[in-house]
C-alpha cells in the first residue's frame, strides 16, 4: 500500500498541473473577451436618439418592401 502512495501522489499532481494548463488558457480567452467589449461615452438622450433612428431605419425598410412587394403582385 505504501508504494502505491508516491505514485498515486504522482497522478493526482499530474491532472493538477494539467488543470491549471487548461483554468490559465480560459483566463487568457476571457481576459481577450473584455477587450472586445465596447464601452460607450454616449449620453442616455444620445443612446435614445439612436435608438429612434434605428427603429424608424427599420420601418422605412418595411415599407419599401412591402411597396415593392405589392408593385410586383399589381404586375403579375
């Protein structure tokens, strides 16, 4: 049983090791994550400005494709 104690020990470090191997790499991809994140120096009315545009963008969109649509159905 005493012999099997070192080796056993041995083991256990060895996924230890490999372990931190594998918790440093998946630090080193969220720290790369926080740096994609975008940080916004816009005011709230700004935020709310766009976002009005963006919706407004959206239904012109709409509009124009159910204008075509309804352009195509009159032809056929």
């Amino acid at each position: 049983m005493t012999d099997d104690l070192p080796e056993s020990v041995k083991k256990c470090l060895d996924i230890l090791d490999e372990n931190v191997e594998i918790l440093a790499n998946i630090e080193l991809d969220l720290e790369d994550e926080k740096e994609d994140e975008l940080t916004s120096n816009l005011e709230l009315h700004q935020l709310f400005d766009m976002t009005e545009d963006v919706a407004e963008s959206a239904k012109l969109k709409r509009a124009e494709a159910n204008y075509a649509r309804r352009l195509t159905e009159d032809s056929l």
